[in-house]
C-alpha cells in the first residue's frame, strides 16, 4: 500500500460518559475543513456511551461517519486499552490522518499506537495544512524557542498521527449532514492485561478563581515584573477591567503565578476581547496562545519588542508607571 491508499480523517472522541472533551469537537470542526479540500470523509471515532445531547454536538459539525467503540477495557481511560484499540482500528481501516487532543490521556496514548502502526506523531501543532504536491498533512508549530515554525510532515507513512491542544481551533460547527453513517465495531480488551491500577482519583483544587481561556479580559505579565511586590498593582487593573491575571513562562517559572495562568504553546490558550501585555517579549512561543485574543494593547521599555508587531496598540515605558496611569484613568471614569 502507498500513502495514497490511506482514505479518510478521524478525530478521537474524548468523553467521560457525559461529557465530550471540548478540543474533540474543536478538531472535528479544524478536519471538517481539511476534509473539504481533501475529499476524505471525516469519522468521529468514540467509545460508547454518550448521551444524545452530546452525540448532537459532534454531528453539528459535519461528520460523515460515526465510528462507536463497543466491547472491555475502557471503563476508564488507560493506556493499554486505548493504544490497542486504535492500534486495531488502524490496521483495519487504515486512515489517513488521526486526531488527538492534546489532554493528558490523549498526549499518553496517541503516539504509543502510533509507534505500533510504525508512523509518526506530531505534538502541539499549532495550525493544519493540506499540501496538496505532496498529498502530506502540515502540522506547523513554534521550534527553536520560537525563533522559527517548524513544519514537521509524516512524508511517507500513514495514519497521519497528531495531538493538537485544547484551545489551538474554534467550536465552529457547519452543521449536520443529512446522512451520517454509523458503524459499531466491537473491540474487547482484557482488563486483566491493563498494567495501571486506578488507586484513588483527587480532584484537582478548584480555587474557582481562574479559566483563562474563558476570560473576555486578561492582564498579562512578562519578565518585565521586577517582582511579586508588584503583583497587587496588576491585580488592581485586572479587576477594574473586570479581568484576570495571565502570565509568561519566566513568570511561571519565578513562582510569581501559577502554570494555569500561563499563556502560550505549552500553556492555556486565550481569546479575550481585551489583552493587556505587560513586560512581555513577544516570542511565538507565548504569542501562540493568544492569537485569537480581539484587541492587544502591549506595554513595554523596549521599542523594538516583537509583542509589539502582534498588538493593536503600544506603548513604549516602564511598565509600572503605565499600569498606575491606567489605575488612575480608570478610577477616574468611575
Ligand atoms: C518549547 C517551548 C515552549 C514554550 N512555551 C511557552 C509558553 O507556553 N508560554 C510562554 O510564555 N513562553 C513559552 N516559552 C518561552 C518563550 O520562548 C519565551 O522565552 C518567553 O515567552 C519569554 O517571556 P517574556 O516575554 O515574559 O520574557 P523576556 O523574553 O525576558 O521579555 C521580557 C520583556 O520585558 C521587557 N521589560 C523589561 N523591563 C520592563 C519594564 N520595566 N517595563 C516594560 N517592559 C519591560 C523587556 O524589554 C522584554 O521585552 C517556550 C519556550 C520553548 C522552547
């Protein structure tokens, strides 16, 4: 078989039996429209088990196969069942690109079945492009500390493996097709060759404070901030914007913010109507995360700052002194 012979984009559904991971849906909408261009037909791949509410939101976005996993081993996610399964599926269907979320589960199992099927996975990719020279799917993403975007193809082997992050595409259904295709396939797992053992679930401490990819406004900081003396003065704004605090990697790395108010490629991905960037550089890496922000205000002592060529409006100074005047403005117009 040639990498031609390989038909056909799926996207991993990932649910919790209520629930569809929200990055499966933003995938299905991103492989819809490769999809258009190719001519594949785009199958949603998901173990059974969801409600119909759910199963609506998959095939508002113009999915032309459903594929329903049946059978033991995936009561809860593990790798062993999960690599096995789409191992199997693979071979016998032998698509030409499969979509992961980049989530926990999906970043542990996604290249493991790869390796099995002997094809390549690329991680993190922040945009999806068709070549239609090489036939290859072009999975782009930030390289070099983001001084350069690599594009990185799996030239001659196929299923096309990738794991995007939540937040990278929109939730943009088309709409459903008048006829959807349903196959069951039935895949059993023993679950007595599944090598991890659920001990115990804890909750990650919810301080109901921050989602920043939910956030309309965000005040973010950069490695400007001399220090976390000063962190006050930027929560002051963010409030009065009605806005919460993001923040760099330098930032996180300080200990002066938490990793969920990180924005960037290894970070949350944010699309406020206002962003306001203190400090900040400017490198892809970061600017990743906030390409679908609305406006960009960025502040910043160095005019030749790269955050600059991505923002709406700059200014040049010292980024205490502005957030102050912008304190001030804003009292004011109270
Ligand atoms: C694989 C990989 C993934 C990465 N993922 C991420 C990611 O998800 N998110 C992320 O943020 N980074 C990420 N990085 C790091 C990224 O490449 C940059 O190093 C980082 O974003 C730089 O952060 P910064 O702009 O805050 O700091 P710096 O580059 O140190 O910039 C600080 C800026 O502050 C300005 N400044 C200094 N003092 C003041 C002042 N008083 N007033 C105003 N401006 C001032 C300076 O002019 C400068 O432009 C990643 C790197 C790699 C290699």
């Amino acid at each position: 078989m040639t990498k031609f012979d390989y038909k056909n984009m799926w996207v991993y559904i990932e649910h919790d039996g209520t629930t569809i991971s929200t990055v499966s849906l933003e995938l299905l909408c991103e492989a819809r429209k490769l999809c258009d261009v190719t001519g594949d037909k785009l199958v949603a791949v998901a173990v059974d088990g969801l409600p119909e509410a759910e199963l609506a939101k998959i095939r508002a976005t113009g999915i032309d196969q459903m594929m329903v996993v049946h059978g033991t081993g995936y009561e809860r996610y593990n790798n062993d069942a999960y690599t096995n399964l789409f191992t199997v599926l693979c071979q016998k269907y032998n698509p030409s690109a499969v979509f992961v979320g980049g989530t926990t589960n999906g970043r542990d199992f996604a290249p493991r079945f790869a390796a099995r099927l002997n094809t390549g996975c690329t991680s993190d990719a922040i945009e999806v492009v068709y070549n239609p020279e090489s036939g290859d799917i072009e999975f782009i993403e930030p390289a070099v500390g983001g001084k350069m975007m690599a594009v990185i193809t799996v030239p001659v082997l196929r299923p096309q493996v990738g794991t995007i992050r939540p937040g990278t595409f929109k939730y943009e259904p088309v709409g459903e097709k008048a006829e959807i295709e349903v196959i069951h396939e039935t895949v059993d797992f023993d679950p007595a060759l599944i090598r991890t053992k659920l001990l115990k679930f804890i909750p990650e401490e919810d301080d109901g404070a921050v989602n920043l990819a939910a956030e309309e406004v965000v005040v973010c900081l950069g490695n400007g901030l001399s220090g976390s003396d000063k962190l006050g003065k930027y929560q002051e704004l963010a409030d009065l914007l009605g806005g919460k605090l993001g923040c760099t990697r330098p930032v996180f790395d300080r200990g002066i913010l938490p990793f969920k108010q990180m924005i960037g490629q290894s970070g949350v991905v944010v699309k406020p109507k206002l962003l306001v960037s203190f400090g900040v550089s400017g490198a892809i890496n970061h600017t990743a995360g906030m390409k679908d922000a609305g406006t960009i205000i960025a502040v910043n002592s160095d005019p030749d700052a790269a955050i600059f060529g991505v923002a709406d409006y700059g200014i040049v100074g010292d980024m205490d002194t502005v957030c102050d005047m912008m304190i001030e403005a804003l009292k004011a117009r109270q």
